[in-house]
C-alpha cells in the first residue's frame, strides 16, 4: 500500500477557519509546568509575533504548533485539525501545509544548500526538473541562489538561516512557523532576515506564528511592509502598524498579553511596561 | 529520601526500556511500509559492513593464532596437539568469531550510530525532518538495524574463517604441525548445530548493536557534552548486553541440540 493511500484526507482551508488555535494548553516537563493554559488563534493571513524573556517556553510553544511536541492538556487545532493526540503517521501528511524555520537553522549538515531545500519534495518523489525549479525560485527569494553546491558549514550564520527560510516556503505552505529566526544574528543580518518574513508576509500572505525575544525585530514587523516594486521594506507611514501583525507575550509560564501592536505599546500592565523599556 | 531516589530511579529505568522497546519496534515496523529506503540501507550496509572489514580480519586472524598458541600446549600435556585445529574452529564458529566481531562492530558503529544521530538530535535536525515530513525511525533507524543485522552476520563468517586459517599459520609455521591434519580436525569435527549457533548469534548482536547506538542517539539531550555521554553509554551498554546474550543464546542452543 502507498503511503498516498494511507495518507488522510487533509479538508483544504476555507477563508475564514482559523489556521491555528490553541485552547486551555499546558504542558510541563519532569513535573515543572512550562506553559499554563494558553489559548490563543492564528487567522488566515496573520502574523502573530510570539514574545517572552529567554527559557519561557515559546520554542515549546512553536513545536507543539507543528505537532512535533504534545500538550499535558488542552486542544491544539490546526487547518481544523485536531493535532493534540494525532497520530505521527497522520501529522506527517498535515505538515506538508506548515513551513518551520528553526532556532539554528537546523540544516542537514551533510547535504548541500541544494538539497536541504529540495529535500521535502524529494521525498514527495516530485519529477527532477520541477525539483530544480522550485528551488532555484526558493533560493531566489531569499537571494541565496549562488549558493546550490555549497554545504552548511560553508555559510555565515544568516545565510544558513535563509536557506533555512527558502527549506521552509519550498512547499508553499499555508503556515509558516518561525523560531527565533534572528536569533544569535548581529543587527544588520537580523534585519535582512526580518525583510524576508515581512516579504513572505507581504507577497504571499501566509499565515504565521513567529517566536521572538528581540523587541526590535518585533517592532520593525509590525512597523514595516514589503514595497515590490523597490524590492524591499520600506516604514509604514507614522502612528501606523501592519494590521494582519499582532502580539503575543509569555511571562512566566502565562499568555499575558493577546492584541494588536497599540495595544501592546499602550498597555498598562507593570510587566509589559518593564519589559517594553 | 532514599526511597524517593529510588523510585524516581526505578521510573527513569521503565521509562528508558519502554522508549527503546518503542524506538526499536516502531523503526522495524517501517520496514514494510513505504516509502522504502533501499539507498539508505545500501550505504549503510557500506559504512557499517564493508568499512568494519580490515578490523574484522584483524581481529580473527590475531585471535585463531593466539588460540591455537595457548592451546595446542595445553593439548600436547595430554598428547592431544593434533585436535588444535578442532579446538580453534569450535572456538572460533561457537563463541570467540561471533563476540569478538561484534565487540569491534559495536566499538566502531554503535558509538557512530549514537554520535551522529545524537549530533542530529541536539542541533534540531531530528525535528526539522520530522517537520518536513519523514519518520525518522524509518529513515535514520530503520536502514541501520537492517544493515547491521545483515552485514554483521556475513563479518562473523569472515572472521570465522581468518581465524582458522590464523589458527593454521601458528599451528603448521610456529608449532610445526601439519596442515592437512589440522584443517582436517578443524572441519570434520564441525556439525550442523555448531554452525547454526555460530549463524544466529551475529543476527541477535546485530540488532542489540543498531538499536542501542540508535537508542542513545535518539534520545541524546544536553548539547555536545550529552552527545560523548550517549555515545559511551551505547558502546557500554551494548558490549554488555552482547555478552550476557551470548550466554543466554549458548544456554538455549545446547538446550536444543545437546551440544
């Protein structure tokens, strides 16, 4: 039997399902709570942009979106799929829909650039020659595509996390999850990396979820769109914010701030307040 | 106290034996379920067989020609120098050809198996396959179980026979006996459930060696100093077990055949 025909039938999105929704999820390890009853929705086009100090399970958060960890409680529904207790084989067909660019990257670090980007659609078994287009348009997206022949260890740390980002949106997924995808960068790579989220946020509108401690980067998503034209990101007018860009905060184990970029900069909480200054 | 630590101790160990009885049964279910990773098993089928061979020959050689060594004085006491060649071909089929090949498979491979899926486990690799879509049981586990299973079993057979003919040069160069007599002992005295013992050890070896370093390869937490502690645990843990089972397996086979 074919995996195709084990395969689910995965129902194709409508406009207005929400592509994420977390309801009353916990989690804890070796018998510490990580994460206490969030909830929250990611709706077709959004990008939610997930804050919280270091080690305050937000990367918990993020892999528990794709499947690859499972709440203590609570329903995790992604496309209108409940994923909190589906089987592996079932959510190997679901991610096929959903893009994650890791912490580090996580590159194959023996495969080249070529191959790591190509490498879903060639388990998918898609013919060679589509193959090597869609990469090409990949690594052209994040303007990478000199790269094909060269291995990991032979790129800086953004370039490995654009390629990273062209793994990712390889497939044309429906949701995109990024972790920290700044992380451990200086300031000026961090900023080409965050032109590529605004980009794929802008172009393509795909719903995602972006993990982040790093409250600029935050805040030049919020405040920037992509201009096609020019090829690159460009300030909204002042006093204005993308409004498919929302926050998400997590202190100490809690969702404690869920709204819009106004919201946040205007909120009176005493923890938002020190955290944002 | 004490009994909080050790039943904290004691669930750490079910918890251990219940991830590798899953870890191991779930990758050897993958294998009639596709997609099937033919390539995957060919080129670890090379690593792990083919580039344990030098080392497998060493081995045997070296140690047929220390048995034969140490015993054909034994035998001579009791003026029987002639069955030297009987006494290493037993040794060797029986016992020392399946343990020690799979000792050197297991100091070689067990440790790589773990180190490298452990490298993989800590740098998120494991979970970027996952995300894109492969079961990495049944890509990364799957085709090292097979390999060494099926390599391992042929090593062994290599290393019988370098260790008789190593057994061979001592006895007829060193010892000056003759040859003829000596592979004549060393084979007529052989029977069925000799060699079926000798056969069906490296199969159950290899599979001890592939799902342990596997185990602590996928399992490997705590970045680079986690991936040394797994890689040590697998070759410990898998020499151990190679040789309690030897004796399990030995126990049951004259349990069988009488002999």
């Amino acid at each position: 039997m074919s995996q195709a025909a084990v395969a689910p039938e995965i129902p194709q999105r409508t406009d207005d399902e929400p592509a994420v929704v977390f309801e009353h999820v916990s989690i804890g390890f070796e018998g510490k709570s990580v994460l206490d009853d969030i909830s929250f929705t990611v709706k077709p086009g959004e990008t939610r942009v997930l804050l919280g100090p270091a080690g305050v399970g937000k990367s918990v958060l993020l892999k528990m979106a794709d499947g690859l960890m499972r709440p203590d409680t609570g329903r995790i529904t992604v496309f209108g799929e409940e994923i909190s207790s589906m089987p592996e084989q079932q959510l190997f067909a679901l991610r096929g829909r959903i893009g994650i660019v890791f912490q580090e990257g996580a590159l194959f670090d023996s495969l080249t650039v070529r191959d790591n980007v190509a490498y879903r659609l060639i388990e998918e078994r898609i013919p060679e020659e589509e193959i090597n287009q869609r990469v090409v348009e990949a690594l052209r997206f994040v303007e990478l595509e000199h790269t094909l022949d060269k291995f990991p260890s032979e790129l800086s740390g953004g370039m490995r996390r654009r390629v990273a980002i062209a793994r990712a949106i390889v497939s044309r997924p429906d949701l995109l999850l990024y972790d920290s995808p700044t992380g451990g960068l200086d300031p000026i790579t961090s900023t080409t990396i965050i032109e590529l989220v605004i980009k794929q946020r802008d172009v393509y509108h795909t719903s995602s979820l972006l993990v982040t401690h790093r409250l600029q980067d935050a805040f030049v998503l919020a405040s920037h769109r992509f201009n096609r034209e020019a090829n690159k990101m460009e300030p909204l007018p002042e006093g204005q914010s993308d409004p498919q860009t929302s926050f998400l905060v997590l202190n100490e184990g809690k969702l404690v701030f869920d709204g819009s970029t106004h919201e946040l900069v205007h909120s009176d909480d005493p923890f938002l307040k020190e955290y944002l200054s | 106290m004490a009994i909080a630590t050790l039943d904290r101790a004691a669930k750490k160990g079910v918890t251990a034996v219940q991830e590798y009885a899953l870890i191991s049964g779930r990758a050897l279910s993958n294998l009639f379920r596709r997609p099937f990773y033919g390539a995957d098993i060919f080129t670890q089928a090379d690593i792990i067989g083919v580039g344990s061979i030098p080392i497998v020959i060493l081995t045997g050689f070296f140690t047929g020609g220390v048995l034969a060594l140490q015993s054909a004085s034994t035998l001579a006491q009791f003026g029987a120098a002639a069955v030297t060649g009987q006494l290493v071909s037993f040794s060797m089929i029986k016992e020392l050809g399946p343990v020690l090949t799979s000792l050197m498979v297991s100091g070689r491979n067990a440790s790589g198996m773990a180190s490298e899926l452990g490298s993989m486990m800590v740098t998120e690799q494991i979970d970027a396959m996952r995300a894109l879509g492969t079961d990495p049981l049944k890509k990364l586990v799957m085709p090292r179980i097979v390999a060494t299973v099926v390599m391992l079993f042929f090593l062994t057979i290599i290393s019988d026979a370098i260790g008789i003919l190593g057994g061979a040069a001592v006895s007829v160069f060193l010892l000056g006996q003759d040859s003829s007599q000596y592979f004549h002992n060393a084979y007529q005295s052989l029977r069925y459930a000799d060699l079926v013992q000798g056969m069906v050890k490296p199969l159950i070896f290899g599979l001890i060696i592939a799902t342990i370093g596997c185990y602590y390869g996928m399992t490997t937490r705590g970045g680079t100093q986690g991936v040394g502690r797994s890689t040590t645990q697998a070759v410990v843990v898998s020499s151990v077990l190679i040789i309690a089972s030897d004796f399990v397996i030995s126990r049951f086979m004259i349990g069988i055949f009488g002999r």
